[in-house]
C-alpha cells in the first residue's frame, strides 16, 4: 500500500499485464475534474504550464488500464 513516485520507464515495465506489480495513479490534470476545465474552455488553459509534456505523457498514460482512458484520449484530441 505505499505510494511513490517512479520513472514512466520504470512503472510501464512493472505494470506487465502478466504480472503486474503495481497500480498506478493518474496524474491530477489528466483527472476528470480537469478534464471538466478543458471542455469548458481550452483556449484559456496554459497547458505548458501545468507540464511542458502534456501530450506526450498523456498518451503514455494510455498504455496503462484505467477506466479513464476513452475520455482522457478525447481530451487530447480536443485541447
């Protein structure tokens, strides 16, 4: 039960779908309450300030399961 944090690197290889060894936690602005932010109003979101490597990670967030993963894909589609 103990919450760290691990290189993307380092996390997709222990998150094996054979044996996964960890469970991992969406960053905050890929969450649905931001999500909420984006579909308000995108153009007044300073993405590269809340993380220069928005899109970049976000779309390796997909690789991991989440129930999530639909509408955060739609929301770097939209923003």
């Amino acid at each position: 039960g103990t919450k760290m944090e691990l290189p993307l690197w380092l996390s997709k290889g222990l998150y094996e779908k054979k044996r996964r060894v960890l469970s991992v936690e969406l960053p905050k602005v890929y969450r649905e309450g931001w999500r909420t932010v984006f579909n308000a109003d995108p153009n007044v979101v300073d993405l590269h300030k809340m993380g220069p490597y928005y899109y970049g990670l976000g779309s390796q967030m997909l690789h991991f399961d989440s129930p999530e993963n639909p509408e955060i894909a739609q929301t770097l589609l939209q923003v």
